[in-house]
C-alpha cells in the first residue's frame, strides 16, 4: 500500500488515482472512512501557516539585509506551541518533521537546537505579547528531534491533518469531491 499524502488523495493522482473511476457512493464511503481515521485518532493537531505576501509585505524592507527562510518562522512558531501545549499537560514533546532533504533538515534541526539555546527569535518588543516560553522552559520540554520518512505511519497521518489544518484559516469548509 502506498503512503497516505493528502494531496494525491484529494487530486486523486500518482498513488491514489485509482480514486478517479470510483462511484460516488463508494468514493465517499472511501472518504468518510479517512475521516473516521482523522477523527478517531488520539492525536492534537497543531500548524502554522505563513502567508507569504503578507510576510513579505510586512518584513522584506526590514530585514532585506539578513532575510531569513519562512520555514523558519513556522518551524519555530508550532513547536513553541506544541511545547505550550505539552507543557500545560505535564509532558514532554518529540519533534518529528517528515524528511525533506539533507540541506532543509539540517536547517530544522539547527532551528530545534537554538530554540533550546536561545529561544524565540522574533523580535522582543513585538513578541513578549505572545509570552514566549524561554529557553530553558524550552530545554525542559523540548526532548527530541528526530526526523522521519514520508512511509512513517506518523508522518503519514500528520499529512492528513496538515491541510485541513491550515486550510481552516483560509476558507470556511473543507469539501472533498471527485474530480
């Protein structure tokens, strides 16, 4: 069985374009049973997503002579609040991003290592509203970082909840049709 991406499945292609001659009833039944999956699962879904004109926009002038990669406001943004959530339910938090290649994980794990030594990069005086956690409640919560590959069961039902996730803020509804 191939990997479960949300995004072959919704475009019913590579893997999953199979989905393409199904019925309606039985693509739906296909469909509710993924979201059975998603909704039974003990997990907590947490994302960010970063609208790139908006970031743009907003910091490019200010920051045009030491930019940095959007993944790494994301990247740091949800684990600071995964390690708020863990940390309001007395645990601990295991990083595992899905792989990407040896360049972007090693920019991840170096992410991972200065929030532990340095904390939140933002700016103070635009951040401190947000009450970011310090570095050494950080240290204390943050436990591992460990990558994994896009066969990884977990990998695969985070994938699942990303879009939904992050489509959440942008429109109303999640509608899954054929095509």
């Amino acid at each position: 069985m191939a990997p479960l991406h949300s995004s072959e499945i919704r475009s019913q292609n590579e893997n999953f374009d199979f989905l393409r001659g199904w019925e309606k009833d039985k693509l739906g039944a296909f469909y509710e049973e993924l979201y059975i999956l998603m909704r039974e699962a003990p997990v907590v879904g947490i994302a960010c997503t970063v609208d790139r004109p908006g970031y743009c926009g907003r910091y490019l002038e200010q920051y045009k002579q030491n930019p940095w990669m959007l993944c790494k406001t994301a990247f740091t943004v949800v684990v600071e609040r995964a390690a708020k959530y863990a940390i309001a339910q007395g645990m601990k938090l295991r990083v595992h991003p899905e792989r990407c290649n040896k360049a972007e994980d090693a920019n991840l794990e170096g992410y991972y290592k200065a929030l532990k030594a340095e904390g939140m990069p933002f700016a103070k005086d635009n951040s401190d509203k947000y009450g970011p956690l310090t570095p050494e409640q950080l240290t204390q919560t943050l436990y591992e970082f460990k990558t994994k590959q896009k066969t990884s069961p977990m990998a695969q039902l985070a994938d699942l909840y990303l879009w939904p996730i992050c489509m959440g803020g942008i429109t109303p509804a999640i509608v899954l049709t054929s095509a």
